[in-house]
C-alpha cells in the first residue's frame, strides 16, 4: 500500500513568496517566512522602494543571515585595492557577480540603490552575467558598507579568490581591434581611389594618376607592418621550429602581393593590387578575431582559486578572526560554519563533523566525522560550526594536487588543424615549384613577363580561402552552441565530437539532479501520535535526512525521548511514552525485512512493529533517460557512479548491465577511461565534479554538466549548463555536419586555387581580375560557412 503526505500550502510570505511555517512574522497587514525577508521590506519601505514589488510579485529571495564578522576582510586595504576596478580621490567603481539577479525587480531594485546609500553614485546591471558595477564615493561609504547591504537585501556577491587575481582586459584584443580598424580603413579608402581602374576610366593627367596610386601604398605600408604582423611572425617561429605551418605560405602570398604592387607603383608599370592585399588581411583578421572572441568566451583553465570562498575565519586567542584564504598557514585552527566549503586539508578538532563529498566522491550522501578525522578540501559541512587544524597550505591540498595532475593535461590539436599544417607545408612546396617552373618559360617573353607571373601564381594560390573556412565555420558553430548554453573550450572540440564511438556518463548530478530526492512514504497510514513520535526521534539526531522525513508527515516533534541512541551511517532509536521507537535501514529495523534496494529505504517501526519505510530515489534530469536511449542507437553507452546500486534496476532499462558501474573512485573513472582509450575507442566522458576531472582529462573529449557555469568546473573540453542536456544528442549531430561544411569549403577553395593557378601560369592574371577574385572567393567562403551552420542549425533544433 502507498500513501504519501504532504502539507497544505499555507500563507505565502510576501517578499519571496515562500511558504511560511508557524514561526512567520506578521507586519503591516503582511507576513513573512523570516526576519531576513521582513528586515529586506522594512529597508525598501523606510526609503520608498515598494515599487520593487508591483514590477513581480514576489520578487525577493529570502536572504541569509550574516556570520558576526564575516566581511571584516574588507577592512584589509591590500584586500579592496584588488577588489577595486578603478579608483582616484573622489571616486571609486567595483564591479560584483550576484548570482541571486533573476527578474526585473532585482534589476529595478539594485539600479536604484543610491536611494538607500547616498555614497553610491550610480549602480548599473548586466542581466546576462548577472553581474552588477557600482561608482560610489569612497569618502561617504565603503565596498564593506555595500556588500553588507547587499547582502541584506539577500543579495550576497560570490567573493572568491579569482576575483583578487583578476587581470585587466586582455591586450591581445585592443590589438586586435586596431589592426583591423586600420585594415578596415586603408582598405576602404583604396577601393575608393581606384574606382576609375574598376570602371576603366582613363586618367590623362599623369599626375593625378601617380598621387592615386602612391596614396594606396602609403596606405598600404602600416596594414604591412602592423596589422598582418603577426602572420609573418608566426611563419617566422615555425621555420625557426622546422617546420611549416598556414600562416607561412600565407605571409609569402601577402608579401608577394605588397611586394609586387609597390614594384607596379614605383616603376610606374601599373596600379597594382593594393584593394586585393588591404581586403585579404581586412579578412583574414575578421577570423582570427572570431576565433579568439569564442576562445575566450569562458575562463576555461580555472583553479582552486575560483572555487574556494576569498577569506576563512581563523581561531586567535580563542576568538574567530577573517583572514585571506592565501595568509592560512599549517597549525591554524579555522571555523567552518555551516554550508561553507572546507577550503585545505585539515583534522577535525570539534567532536563530529557532517561533510556533504558529493563535489569530490559523487556520493549523495553525507559523511560523519568524529574528532581527529582527516578532513580532505573540497568537502562541504551541512551541521554545525566546526573547528579544524590545518595540516597542508591550500596549493598543496588533496583538491589542488588533484587539479594539478599532469595526467589530466592533455594535447587539444585536433586532425583539421594538422591537416591545415601539412596541407601549407607541401602546398608551399608546390605553389614554389609551379612559380619558378612557369616563370622561367616566361623569361623568353622579358623579366617583367617572368616576374608579372610569378608574383601572380604565388597571388592567386594564396590559401587564404583554406585559413578563411576553419575558423568561420566553427567560429559560428561555437557560437550557436554557446546561445544554447554549451561552451567549448576550443574549435578543435567540434571536430572530435563528429568522431565520438563511445560516451561515458557520470551519473549523481550528472543525469540525476544534484542535491534532489525524491522522498516518499510507503506503508501504512500512520496516526497523528505516531507521527509526532517519529518526528521527536527524528528531530533529537542530527541526521540531515530529518528534515525530509519531517516535511512527508507534516508534523513536529515535541514529545520527549529517553535513551537515544545514533548509529552512525545505521540509524537512531529512542523511547517516548515507554515504546521504543527505532528508524534506520533494514539490517538495523529487524533482519527479516527483504529489502529491493530500488532506492535508499528508511525503515520505521515502534515496538518491533514495522510501520514502512522512506524511500529515497534520484531524480532525473529533463528527458535525459529519452537521450540516452537515442544515444544507445549510434554509440556504445557506459555509466560510471560513485553512488551504491541502488538506481540500478532504473538504469538497466536503457544501459547494458555490464557497462553500468558503482561505487567508482575518481581513479577508478580514470582507469576505465584509459583502458577504452588503449582498446582504440574514442571516448566523450560526460561528467559534473572534480572526481571527474581525471576521466575528463584523458577521455578524447570531456563535457563538464554544471547547474551554475559561473563556478568552479574542472578542466574540460566544454561546459554544458545541465538545463540543456537533454540537447546532447543534437550537439553530437550537428558537430558532424560541421565537418561535412568544413570538408565542402575546402573543395570550394581548392577549386577557386586550380582556377586561379591555371589563369596565372598562362600569364592571363589581369589587375583587375586579381582584385575581384581574391576577394570574392574570401567571401564566398565565409558566406557559404556561416549560412550553412546557420542552415542546419534549424534541422537540430539548436
């Protein structure tokens, strides 16, 4: 028999619209679930902000208490002055994540907070990256000042140590910008001063013909020496590193065009092709900015530092002081307060400890420490306060070495970006040959014959159509993944995903939701006095199940329980009234009981009696059992856990029983990830925390599934926010049309190269046709690569 209880909705509170228990607070014809969200409305009321709530109705989020000195860091003035932006003596601007923005309330709401702190000048929101930049005056208030309101308005700013070390604006992109706006002008205002080449109007006046002609290459001279810079440097290293790489044909294409036309130009035997040399770096450029722009989308190559919190407190003279998390040294004794992560390998001094390892282990379930434990970093404490001693400094912890290991790293040079190096290594070749070979022939025509063609066939076979396609076509493909909340680490990752044969899943908070159960009771209706007894019981351990068992039978416990007794990891038993209650698993209730192990069951009985049990299952992520089974039809699926076996029987639906694994240790994952590897397989490991990280590390691609991609993930290939999971099939798919794109541009630019080749060996290459084909075949590729991936982007629903 089933039954299962829930409570009654009761009365909403009025800022977070939270249910209120029978502790809520009611004020002003109002009631709130807690103070935190009655001291939020009593701020906006006492400074006229009620309008917070007539844009959403409850709108608020109901805010944490603060720890008694827990921004007292930022009374550090090394501390701010890293956190600060920009600062000078009236003036001071700080930009600050608060992950907790989520309607136009709160934009409406943290836009007006000059209202309630006159120091703050201005305060501006960016939705997206949920992201929030304040000018203050720093004489009238304070970054501690703010953040305090902040956070009791219940919008506390995710501090972490990456935000000390944040650099400046990367300069490589200021360069960028300025090599293609000087591209972008020359270009422009060359094509301009030669229309009446294009249109064949003959200029009779020598002299304004010369002033045309010698503006273009003045014009043209910085475009050589800055903006396509970089091609010839990179041509430089790789014959320095003997070998050769795009770019080096590429730089002799463009040399051999400047080079040519400033010949044409100051021997006054032609205009030469200035607009055709201009466009092609105007383009080229236009690329390699899309390329870094998605590179650098996502800091990919986090570290501890962007996960751990920015300061510990620390135990001095018996009293808690904030200290910056890289001052802790060996011997200090921290205080972690509840839900804080632990942020270095430490002992347990306090007498029990409640640490949630699910960020390292994968295991939903909590662990009990006693005092004198070895506490690794990375566990996070669901009890109470707790005191450690440290034993290791932060960069040499478990969860640092972890992070460090250089098995995880792994080369990203995928088969397209070799192919592209060969191809301009023996493409160099060839095209030299072809220019030396035909030129010769032409020398019984005159030098100025030999030299017109073979500038023209070094001109013409310019690869500049092959370097075009790359990066276009998957420069827009990370773009449409990156609009579906998928970020990859590079433009290589689409490439192996099109080659995937085998996918490996973590499954807790991987294809389960992280931190969600389902929780029911199944058994016989149970009494209301039989109700409060297990809620007594329930509320005396400390165990974090209680509040779950509590909210299915609707009851507080207020009865009093004689001779308590917890077993750890086993269950608790008590007597109330003289019956003896007991609530636990099944070898602890009573040997008889045959348990199906298709969830964690919780049974309960008083006096021996068997009353039923709370079962415990993992919830699903959205249609990924539908994903799975689509997935099973075109690779092999295996799913490694680090939880019991307790979902087995659900999983073997869709998944063969042998590749299903349990109680896998992070280098258990990594084992079985190289033993597919050496077997041939080309593995996409699909997983969620740092446990993880070795079997993301070596599998041929990784994908990291987050619920927050703001936070700390490890080192991967691509981060999937876990909302599109589901989409996994899709991605898959579309990455092998991307190939097929690619493939298609290539023979597009072979083609246009055979073309141009045959016209150039035959000494028919004219100025004209020369400025019209180079770059026309530029845009065709382009064209072809971003109206094909935004094509087929339709067909897989992305």
């Amino acid at each position: 028999m089933y039954v299962e209880n829930q409570i009654a909705p009761k009365i909403l509170c009025y800022h977070c619209g939270n249910e209120c228990d029978n502790s809520y607070i009611f004020e002003n014809d109002k009631y709130f679930c807690c103070a935190g969200c009655r001291n939020v409305y009593d701020i906006l009321n006492n400074n006229n902000l009620c309008t917070y709530y007539n844009i959403e109705k409850n709108p608020g989020l109901a805010p944490e208490l603060s720890k008694s000195g827990e921004y007292d860091f930022l009374d550090d003035p090394d501390t701010v002055c890293k956190l600060l932006q920009f600062t000078d003596d009236k003036y001071s601007v700080i930009s600050l994540n608060l992950p907790q923005i989520h309607c136009s309330s709160c934009i409406w709401l943290l836009e007006n907070l000059f209202k309630i702190n006159s120091g703050i000048v201005s305060s501006n929101v960016n939705f997206i990256k949920k992201e929030i930049k304040i000018k203050f005056l720093h004489k009238n208030t304070s970054i501690k000042e703010i953040i305090i309101l902040l956070a009791n308005l219940g919008y506390s700013p995710l501090l972490n140590l990456n935000h000390l070390d944040a650099k400046k604006e990367n300069q490589s992109f200021k360069s960028i910008y300025f090599k293609i706006a000087l591209a972008a002008f020359s270009f422009g205002n060359i094509m301009l001063f030669s229309f009446p080449e294009y249109l064949g109007i003959p200029i009779t006046d020598t002299f304004f013909k010369s002033t045309f002609n010698y503006l273009n290459l003045i014009l043209s001279v910085p475009v050589l020496l800055y903006s396509a810079k970089d091609y010839f440097t990179s041509a430089y290293k790789s014959l320095k590193n003997k070998f050769i790489n795009i770019d080096f044909p590429l730089s002799l294409g463009i040399a051999a065009l400047f080079l040519r036309s400033a010949y044409e130009v100051l021997s006054g035997t032609g205009a030469g092709y200035f607009d055709s040399f201009t466009g092609l770096v105007f383009f080229l450029l236009i690329g390699k900015y899309l390329q870094e722009r998605t590179y650098n989308y996502l800091d990919f190559e986090k570290n501890y530092k962007s996960f751990f919190p920015i300061s510990v407190m620390v135990m001095k003279d018996h009293k808690p002081s904030s200290v910056s998390l890289d001052k802790i040294q060996v011997g200090d004794r921290i205080l972690i307060h509840k839900d804080e992560v632990i942020p270095t390998d430490s002992i347990l001094i306090s007498k029990k400890a409640v640490i949630d390892y699910s960020f390292i282990t994968g295991e939903s379930l909590p662990v009990y420490k006693k005092t004198g434990a070895y506490i690794y970093a990375g566990g996070r404490q669901t009890d109470l306060n707790i005191e450690l001693e440290v034993v290791k400094e932060v960069s040499q912890s478990y969860l640092s070495s972890l992070w460090n290991n250089n098995i995880f790293k792994k080369q990203d040079e995928g088969k397209i970006v070799t192919f592209t190096n060969k191809v301009s290594k023996y493409f160099t070749i060839v095209i030299l040959f072809i220019a030396f070979v035909s030129s010769s022939i032409w020398l019984t025509e005159g030098i100025d014959k030999a030299l017109f063609v073979f500038t023209s066939v070094l001109i013409v076979a310019c690869p500049c159509a092959l370097s075009l396609s790359i990066p276009f076509t998957f420069g827009n493909t990370l773009k449409i993944f990156a609009e579906n909340k998928f970020f990859l680490k590079n433009t290589n990752v689409v490439q192996k995903f099109s080659e995937i044969n085998e996918i490996v899943f973590d499954k807790t908070g991987t294809i389960t939701q992280a931190g969600s159960s389902a929780f029911r009771f199944y058994g016989r209706s149970l009494s209301e006095i039989e109700k409060q007894k297990i809620a007594s019981l329930v509320l005396t351990s400390n165990n974090t199940l209680g509040k779950a068992i509590l909210d299915i039978i609707g009851t507080k416990g207020n009865l009093n329980v004689k001779d308590f007794q917890e077993y750890e990891g086993v269950g608790v038993k008590g007597k109330i009234n003289g019956d003896l209650i007991k609530i636990g698993l099944q070898k602890f209730i009573s040997e008889d009981i045959v348990d199906d192990r298709n969830g964690i069951n919780i049974y309960v009985s008083i006096n021996d009696d068997v009353l039923g049990y709370f079962k415990i299952s993992n919830i699903y992520r959205k249609n990924i059992l539908d994903v799975l089974s689509r997935l099973s039809k075109n690779y092999r699926i295996s799913i490694l856990s680090g939880d019991n076996e307790n979902e087995k029987e659900n999983l073997k639906k869709y998944i063969d029983k042998d590749n299903l694994l349990f109680n896998q240790k992070p280098e258990d994952k990594l084992s079985f990830i190289n033993s597919l590897s050496e077997k041939g397989k080309k593995v996409l490991m699909v997983g969620d925390g740092l446990n993880d990280a070795g079997a993301l590390k070596v599998s041929y691609a990784g994908i990291s599934v987050t619920d927050d991609i703001s936070r700390f993930s490890p080192s991967c290939d691509g981060i999937l926010d876990s909302s599109m999971l589901f989409k996994l099939y899709n991605f898959l798919s579309y990455s092998g049309m991307v190939m097929k794109i690619i493939y298609f541009n290539l023979t597009i630019s072979i083609m246009y190269n055979l073309i141009g080749l045959f016209f150039a060996v035959n000494g028919k290459l004219s100025p004209i046709i020369s400025a019209v084909l180079m770059p026309l075949s530029s845009i065709s590729v382009i064209i072809v690569a971003v109206a094909f991936t935004n094509l087929f982007r339709r067909k897989y629903k992305l």
